[in-house]
C-alpha cells in the first residue's frame, strides 16, 4: 500500500489509528519535521523523530531502524 503524507488542508484527524492515536508506518507518514513518538522494530522504548522526504530522523535512530508505527507529539 502506498504511504500518504499529510498535505496542506489535511487534518490529522482523517488518518485512521488505533484506541491510543498509533499510526500505521507502512501505511502513513506524518508531515515533514513534524515531532513524532515512534514505535521502532526490535527496541522496547519509544523514541522520539520526525520524517523527511519519507525517511525518518532522530537522534537515536539508526538508517536501519523499522519504524512500524508513529504518533505525532503534539506539544
């Protein structure tokens, strides 16, 4: 399935997630440089990035990290 990243008039709101806000990585990306908590493969802590161009940043995320789901911070 093709990943839709949200564009301008786009609302959060439509993107479908779980009862606690997950989004579906493989099937959503959030907004360019928008602050997400993330759910990576294989690490038992959350982390905290954001997505460029499709590609995930952070601090502590390796270029071979899975992100599998995201929940944008809202602060």
């Amino acid at each position: 399935m093709k990943k839709v990243v949200p564009a301008l008039g786009f609302s959060y709101r439509e993107i479908p997630c779980d009862p606690d806000g997950w989004i579906d990585a493989s099937k959503y990306l959030p907004a360019d440089f928008d602050l997400c908590r993330l759910m990576v493969e294989g690490k038992k802590r959350h982390m905290t990035g954001w997505v460029v161009e499709g590609n995930w940043f952070g601090r502590r995320i390796d270029s071979k990290d899975k992100v599998l789901f995201w929940k944008r911070i809202k602060e």
